[in-house]
C-alpha cells in the first residue's frame, strides 16, 4: 500500500478519537493490513511532522509513558477534503442519473417548463451562479432552443471556466451583487444559490434592478440551506450541508428572511419544492422612486 493511501485511512479510521499506536496497528491487521510495528511508528512520527497528528505523553501505572495521537489541523482539512472530493463524485453521477430520465418523470423538465413559460423568441435572461455543472450546462441548452433571436448571460465569478459555444450565449464575469447588465433589461434572471444574509440585501436590489417589469426572478436553492432542520438528516441533506457551508464557511439565509425580503421588492412571491431543491419565483416587481 502507497504511504499516502495509508495516512489516509489512519485518518478516517479514527476521525476525532484519540488512539495509540497498537490500536492502529491492530485496526489494520483486521483490515489484512500486515505492517511492522517499527514502521507504523515511523509513519505516526511523519504523520505528526505534517501536521496531520498531534500527539501528547500519556503517564502509565503499570509501565513506560505511552504516546496518544489524534487528527491534527492538516489532518482535518485532509479529512475534509476526502468528502468533498466524494460528495463531487456522488453529485456527478447524481445529476447523470437525473438527466436520463424520461420525460414523464424528468425533474429538470419539471423545474425548466415552469420558469420559462411566457418566454418570446426575443426574451432576455441571465443565469448568476457561484459554479457550473452539466446541469446548468443542460438548462442552457434547453432556453436556447426557445430564445431564438434573445440573449443569455451567465453570470460567474473569474475564477470559474465555462467552455459552451451558444451564439446567442455570453458568459460575464460578476458576483450575486455585480451584474453588468442595464436597469429592465432581463426577462428572467435564475439565481442558483443564495449570498450569506449579510449581502442579500444588496444583491436583491442588483436583481430588481436588471429585470424588467414584467421579468422573473427565479431562485434555486437546495431546501435544507433555508429551513431548521432536524438531526438525523437523510443522506441528501448531508451531502447538500456539509458541501454548502464546508466550502463557503458562510451564514446561510432563513426562509423567513428571504421572503420579507422578496415580499419588499415583488409582489408575487411563490414557491416549490422538487426533490432537495427549493425553487422561488418572484414577480410582478415593486416600483421605487
């Protein structure tokens, strides 16, 4: 076994216990793990070198002091790193699996329709999202057969690459707040996500401020990043969490926040649930001097 396959399952063998060294050693050997003891050692002692363990001496009645290891700050953002990189995995092949539905029972087909009825040929819309995945790659596909002499936008930041040849399509680089587009210009603006609370109001001014009167605002966001929940959380939910609010270590917005927020800028404000996804449209914007 490679020494970094090793380290890492020494790592999520044990998580946030602390263990002594045998127990590692005897933890592998049920696993058909054979390794020295001698060499086990030595690969704890680089493990703590890392930073990937800590370690303290622990006084014994009966005999020498024994070292008690446990994960280390390295080691917890390698732990970290080993779910995302699985809930990435499981995302892709997730959304795989959703996009070969049939029809009758495809979701994308049960959040695209929706959104995009009253669209006209020569409809505007603009899609603002922190990432990009096949999935918004499909949705943009799906509006450029209905906007056939219309423009789309995405919206994203620099540091995201999107490689989609549309000739109606233009990728921008912007933020939640920043949207460089002019005052009634879009007829639907899709948000995917949210910004922390603390800069949703700013971003919902931006929003109002792009859409024409008769424009939509539709908001997707996954439902577990809006409501209390409840421990335990079905699988779903986890994955959707943790991947949220490890990567973006942000405040997330409250339901009813968001709402009073909306209900100030629109005058009709509803909202769906498919799947794990909360969809919230908003329209008939607020008129401000």
């Amino acid at each position: 076994m490679r020494k970094w396959d090793l380290k890492t399952m020494i790592l999520k063998m044990f998580g946030d216990r602390e263990f002594y060294g045998y127990e590692v050693h005897k933890k592998l050997a049920s696993e058909n793990i054979k390794m020295e003891i001698s060499r086990l050692y030595r690969i704890l002692n680089e493990m703590m070198k890392e930073g990937l363990l800590a370690g303290r001496w622990e006084k014994s009645q009966l005999g020498p002091r024994k070292r008690v290891y446990q994960i280390g700050k390295k080691g917890r953002k390698a732990l970290e790193k080993i779910l995302l990189d699985a809930i990435k995995t499981v995302h892709m092949f997730y959304g795989k699996y959703l996009m070969s539905l049939l029809p009758k029972v495809n979701v994308f087909n049960n959040i695209y329709e929706p959104l995009t009825v009253g669209l006209q040929e020569k409809s505007n819309i603009a899609c603002v999202t922190p990432q990009y995945s096949p999935m918004h790659e499909r949705f943009m596909r799906y509006v450029h057969k209905i906007l056939a002499q219309g423009q789309i936008y995405i919206i994203k930041p620099s540091s995201v690459q999107i490689d989609l040849k549309l000739d109606n399509l233009t990728v921008l680089a912007g933020s939640y707040s920043s949207i460089f587009l002019r005052k009634d210009f879009l007829d639907l603006l899709i948000i995917i996500d949210l910004p922390p609370k603390n800069s949703l109001p700013t971003a919902l001014k931006e929003w109002h401020r792009v859409l024409r009167q008769s424009g939509k605002l539709a908001i997707m966001t996954p439902t577990i990043l809006l409501q209390k929940y409840e421990d335990p959380l079905n699988i779903g939910d986890f994955v959707e969490k943790y991947e949220h609010e490890t990567i973006e270590q942000q405040e997330r917005v409250d339901k009813e926040f968001l709402q009073q927020l909306l209900n100030g800028h629109f005058n009709k404000v509803e909202e769906r649930d498919i799947v794990h996804m909360t969809i919230i449209s908003a329209t008939e914007p607020k008129e401000f001097s």
